[in-house]
C-alpha cells in the first residue's frame, strides 16, 4: 500500500507516474494532473480526503489511468480522461465540465452513495456496466459494444442535442422496471438504444422525432417478453389488427411535453411479420389498440407511426394489422333476371303470385319483405315457392310493400324496391 500525506503534481509538459501495487490510498490535500500529465495505477484507488484534479487544453488532456476499482469519498474534478478497467464508486463530490470516464472493463459496476455526474461516459471495452443508483451523464453516452444495465435505476442523458447517443451494438437494458431517459429541446430524431440479454440477446431502438422545438423528457424501456407476463393480454386487440408481437414490448413514458411525435420501432425479421403499431395506456387501456396510421419501413426494417400522443406511460408492440379478404366478384347476372313491381293474388290464376325471373339462377338467396310499418310479412331462403300476398295464412291488404332481394345470400349483391298488391 503506498500513503502520502501530500501528492502535488503540477506539470506543463507531459509527465508519466507508474503506481504499482495493490492499492493507492490517496490521504493528502492535492493530487494535480495538468493538461498532459498521467498517472497509471495498477490497483485500487481509495480518494479519501483529497482533491483529485484533471485539466485539458484544446488539444491535450491528463489522464488518469486505473487498472483496478475507484473509490471517490472526497472530491474529485475530472476535466480530463479517466480509464478505469474496475468498478466505480461515487460517494461524495465529482464535477466534470469538459472530462471523459472510459470504461476499459468486462464487467462493472457504476456505483456508491451519490449520482455521479459524467461530463462523457464511454465505453471502449464490450461486456455489462451495471448501475446500483442513477447516474447521469451532461455530454456524450457513447455506449458503443456494450450493455448498460439500469436495473432498478435509471440512467439519464441531460445533453439535449440529438447526438448525445452513440451505439454501435449495445444497448440500455432496464430489466428490473427502471429506464434510458433523455432531455430533448429541439425538432428531429433522438434514438434510444434500448435492449436485453435475458432470454435471447435483442437490441431493439426506439426513434422519437419531434416535428418542433420542445423542451420534453422521455423514459423509455424494452421489455423482453411476453405482454401477457404483465397482465396484458396479446389476445385483448382490437378488430384493427390480426396479431400482435408476442416477444418483446416497450414502455415510454413523457413526464414533460406535449407536442405529437413521430414514434419508430425497429426490429428483426426474426421477430415476425409485422407492419404496425399498437398501444396499451397505462391510465385508460384495457385492450391493445391499433395506431391506424402507423405503417411499415422495408428499407429500415422498422414500423412506425405518425403522430403518436404521448401520455403519461404507453406500452407499444408490434402488430400485423388485419386486412379482410375481398370476396370474389359476383358471377355475371343472369339477363332474363327481372323482379316485377305488382301483383294481383285475387284467385283467377293469373297473375296470382309476385314473380321473380331467372331467380333460380341463384339458389341461395335470401328474399325478405316488410310492410309499411316495418314488420316482415315474408322471408325466405331460395325462391321456389312464389309469395302469394299471405302472411301466417291471411292476405295481406292491398297496398305496397317493401322488398331485400340478397341474391347470393351474404349481403355481397343486394336489390331493394317496392311491391304492389293489387286484388
């Protein structure tokens, strides 16, 4: 164990210290890495009672570079670069203006009793950076190959420009309920790199577009697998949609804003065929609806849709949306099909019955007929035996009636019209 009661680096030119041990228990008044200087600790750091500072200039920058955990209870200003391949732990005072804290670790934890407040939080090394309180970060979240995983926390982007995200194939995971949240303040598109490795590995993003300015915030969170878990059924859909995307889900929620947005979902083709979107609000849902203008992105592989209103928590899933098959086109009508106007059902075997041409040419049709008042007098299915102007035995009165002629019997080819009896 190295201890110092004083440390004071203070240099202009570029000055490289080795630390080799297994801990450096900084217990002075002042630990100064100036513009190029570095420092590289194989170990533990333990800040104790200190200040740690790292400054940069346009075009250099200190860096303090540990090859084990960091341990922060007193104060550190990191202007500069910290590498650290262990794990992290805030529990006091860490400002960052300008500074960049790189992860070069597999796994580790982002921890200790107070936030952290990252100017830049990089990721150089793949593997899972687990959060244990919530962090924020004011400049670039470059999350490049690896998995931040929030758990019960979240981790908070506060840069609002557009580009304050950086990916490549990982992702935020939020498996525990917690979320990636972003800050935004202006027209365009921000991405949420969210995804999980329970179950199978998927990195699906969500895209926001604002059409305007608008200071917002959103929370948004993957959720790898089935709604159903969550008591909300993929069954419960409206008639808009066939199905709905039974792997995964997503959850946004906008405490802040109020303006429409442009929401997109990309996603696999390993996932399903889907070419819409469908909510379930949290406040008002009790069954998936489908977002009628969403639509699907071949180039992209991405469904989105127009307009979305935000509320204060919405569930969003992918759908198949559910297009009825037309029905055949109706054969040619028969030309000798007529239906006639009148009768006369008096007794002198002409004329008696209301006479309908050619209808055997369509022998599952449905021949319905109502009075004035509305009541149906007569129905039947096929028309071999012509109404004869009797209803339940007794004729009918003379006057005019009102007929459904449902030619092929499924309401594809209807004929309507007056008859008149006539004695």
């Amino acid at each position: 164990m190295i201890k110092s009661k004083q440390i004071l680096l203070i240099a202009f030119v570029c000055i490289s210290i080795l630390c080799q041990g297994q801990l450096v228990y900084n217990n002075c008044n002042q630990v100064w890495l100036n513009n190029s200087a570095n420092i590289v600790i194989n170990g533990d750091i333990i800040n104790a009672y200190g200040d740690i500072t790292l400054t940069n200039s346009e075009s250099t920058s200190s860096e303090l570079i540990i090859n084990g955990n960091a341990i922060n209870n007193a104060d550190i200003t990191a202007n500069g670069i910290i590498s650290l391949s262990g794990n992290w732990y805030n529990n006091s005072n860490f400002t960052s203006d300008s500074g960049e804290m790189r992860l070069t670790g597999s796994s580790q934890l982002l921890s200790g009793t107070e936030t952290t407040e990252f100017y830049s939080l990089i990721a150089t090394a793949s593997g899972i950076k687990t959060l244990t309180i919530d962090q924020e970060v004011y400049g670039i979240l470059d999350i490049a190959d690896a998995e931040f995983s929030t758990d019960e926390f979240k981790l908070v982007v506060l840069n609002t420009s557009i580009n304050a995200i950086e990916y490549n194939e990982g992702f935020v995971s939020s498996d525990e309920g917690c979320s990636l949240v972003r800050l935004t303040s202006t027209e365009g598109k921000y991405v949420f790199p969210v995804g999980s490795h329970i179950c199978d590995d998927r990195v699906r993003p969500v895209f926001i577009s604002q059409y305007e300015d608008e200071n917002a915030e959103y929370q948004v969170r993957f959720i790898n697998n089935s709604a159903t878990l969550n008591d909300m059924q993929v069954t419960s859909l409206d008639t808009l949609s066939e199905y709905i995307n039974e792997l995964f889900y997503h959850e946004v929620v906008r405490p802040i804003g109020n303006e429409t947005v442009l929401l997109e979902i990309e996603f696999e083709s390993e996932d399903g065929s889907f070419d819409g979107i469908v909510f379930w609000s949290a406040l008002l849902s009790e069954a998936w609806t489908t977002i009628e203008n969403s639509d699907f992105d071949e180039t992209d592989i991405l469904c989105f849709a127009d307009s979305v209103v935000l509320e204060e928590k919405v569930f969003f899933a992918l759908s198949h949306k559910y297009i009825p098959e037309e029905p055949p086109p109706p054969p040619p009508e028969d030309p000798d099909f007529m239906i006639y106007n009148s009768f006369s059902p008096n007794g002198d075997d002409y004329n008696d019955t209301w006479i309908i041409d050619a209808i055997n040419t369509y022998p599952d049709c449905k021949i319905s007929i109502y009075n004035r008042n509305g009541n149906l007098v007569y129905y039947s299915e096929g028309y071999e035996t012509p109404w004869n102007g009797e209803f339940k035995g007794e004729n009918v009165p003379d006057a005019t009636y009102y007929y459904i002629v449902d030619l092929y019997g499924d309401g594809s080819d209807l004929r309507k019209g007056n008859v008149t009896i006539i004695r």
